[in-house]
C-alpha cells in the first residue's frame, strides 16, 4: 500500500467530525477507489488501537531524543489522542516504506529538518482519482495524467506534466501555490481552477477566485474567465459562466463549435488504441455532449453526426470521410 495514500487517508479521519458538506462529497469521490478504501479502514483500525497508540508514542519520543542530540533546533509535539496521531501514524509509514527502517537516525534527521512532502499521482488510461495533498488542497486528475507536487512551510509547488487537473488550492496567503504547466506558470493563494495539458496546447478555466498566469505575457484570470495558451502565447480568451465542476469530473464532454482535434485528444485518454483521421478533417468543428466512459460510442456519435466513417484497426482507430 502506497504511504502517501495512507498518509491522505489520516488526513481525511483527522479532520474527519469538521468536514463540511462539500468536503465529505469530496470524501465520498475518494474512497470509491479501493485502495483508497482500504487505506482509509486500516488507519481507522490503526488510530483505534490504544497498545500502538502507546507504542508510537514512545518510538517518537525516543526519535526525538536521537535527533535533538544532532539537531536540536528540531522542535516535537506530543500527542494525547489517537485522532491527533493521524499525521504521526503516516508519515511512520512513509519512513517504513520510502527511507530506512525507523532504527536508522540520519535518514529520520534529514527529513525533520527539511520538513518537505513531496507525492506524484498518476492515473491510467480510462482512469479519474481524486487525492488530498499535505495542506489540505485537493486535486481531481482525469484520466492519463501526471502531477508532481513538492511542499514545505516556506513554498508549494506543483508540476502537471501531462493530462487534466482540478484544483481546489487551500488558502495560505503566505505560500501560494505555483503550477508549472510547460509554457506558463500558474500562481494561486486559495481558489478552484481546471489545467488541461496537451501536446498542443494548456487550456486554464477558473472556477472561483483569482489566478495568475504568466506565459509570454501575464494575465489575471477571474470566475468563470478561461484561456488557451499555445507556445507560449494565449491563443483564445472566454469570459462566460461556468458550471460548478468541470463535466468532466462527471464523466462528461461538452463542446461546443470544437476542434476534431482537441475533442479526439480528450476521448484518447479513455482509448488503448491510437484514434487518428485524414489531414482534410483538421477543420471540422465538433458540436454535443459525450460520455467519456464510452469513448468508442462517442466517436461513433461524432461519426454519425458529421457523415465520416470508423475503421478499426490492430492498434488504432481511423476518422475519414465517408465515400
């Protein structure tokens, strides 16, 4: 079991009787992952059990004894309860699994003294998680991308090098949030936004609050303003209402006058099989709504609605006109 999922896993129960309605439908998304799941009840069952409670408790208070004769400028909380343990408990599983054995000194002094939580998630082809990050941001990746994420008291940062993310940053006004998204950087203090990276272009929608975004130029983008950025330059600008999540948090694609282009690379993230079509369809606009669960009958709609045809191929699938 991955230690930064059970990590996120003691986040969630400490903060569990506080959580608002939002958060627990948030908490809901989260545990439909089985592994989730399961991270989420052995932490339950670890933070009930009073015997490792105790015998955490004494571990660290040896670790810090260890470690304030090489550092002593590292400063320790005590816990008193096992909800409190939550943050104590992961982070002893991220040792477990990551660095050395909880024997080992050097290792443990290191990260005290950095305090940096660094996590990547990835998702599979045909695969959404959602995830809570250490300062109690959220993020939604759809299916077929990759996110990095470094934090410390000081900085939080991001890196999305592929796909789509949803953002719902935790306000600290003193560490903004800086993604690193190839041809622009996005800077936020505490709001929620969509970044979708492909590999032509980095499309940003806001959903609340401010984002900075600084590419070729700088621009400020507010509630429900969304920008493209191609090379470096931002090659479209939207001012208009949006949903209260991205459709397709929900499974859905909406487009409205489209680019083939950019709708076969949102439906390619759910397909094993490369969908290609002829040079000439490059132009054609793409108009409707399409179950991203269903990829292959999305694109027979697509097929059906602007006269091109589907072939089937050994490792793609083909768009052409029909004849």
């Amino acid at each position: 079991m991955k230690p930064e999922i059970l990590e996120q896993a003691a986040d969630w129960i400490d903060q569990e009787t506080e959580l608002t309605a939002k958060q627990k439908a948030e908490l809901g998304i989260w545990l439909q992952n089985p592994e989730h799941e399961a991270a989420y009840k052995k932490m339950q069952r670890v933070m009930n059990s009073s015997g490792l409670v105790e015998a955490i408790t004494l571990s660290q208070q040896e670790k810090v004894n260890q470690v304030t004769k090489i550092k002593p400028v590292v400063k320790v909380n005590y816990f008193q309860t096992p909800l409190a343990l939550a943050a104590s408990i992961a982070c002893i599983f991220t040792f477990v699994y990551m660095l050395y054995p909880l024997t080992n000194t050097q290792p443990q002094v290191e990260v005290a003294a950095q305090n940096i939580y660094q996590t990547e998630l990835n998702t599979e082809i045909a695969e959404r998680s959602s995830s809570m990050l250490k300062d109690g941001s959220k993020v939604h990746l759809n299916a077929n991308s990759m996110l990095s994420v470094s934090q410390t008291k000081e900085q939080r940062l991001a890196s999305l090098d592929k796909g789509q993310v949803f953002f719902d940053v935790a306000p600290d006004r003193n560490r903004p949030f800086i993604i690193n998204a190839g041809d622009s950087t996005i800077t936020v203090l505490g709001t929620s936004f969509d970044v979708d990276r492909t590999a032509n272009y980095t499309s940003i929608s806001v959903y609340e609050g401010v984002v900075k975004v600084k590419a070729e130029e700088e621009i400020t983008l507010t509630k429900g303003q969304s920008i493209k950025i191609s090379s470096g330059r931002i090659v479209d600008f939207k001012n208009q209402l949006q949903d209260m999540l991205p459709l397709w948090r929900s499974g859905w694609l909406e487009v409205d006058d489209g680019s083939i282009v950019d709708v076969v690379s949102q439906l390619q993230s759910y397909l094993d099989k490369e969908v290609v079509f002829d040079a000439q369809l490059t132009d054609l606009r793409i108009n409707g709504r399409f179950a991203l669960d269903r990829p292959e009958e999305s694109l027979m709609l697509i097929s059906n609605a602007n006269q091109l045809e589907l072939h089937y191929e050994a490792q793609r699938i083909v768009l052409r006109p029909k004849k």
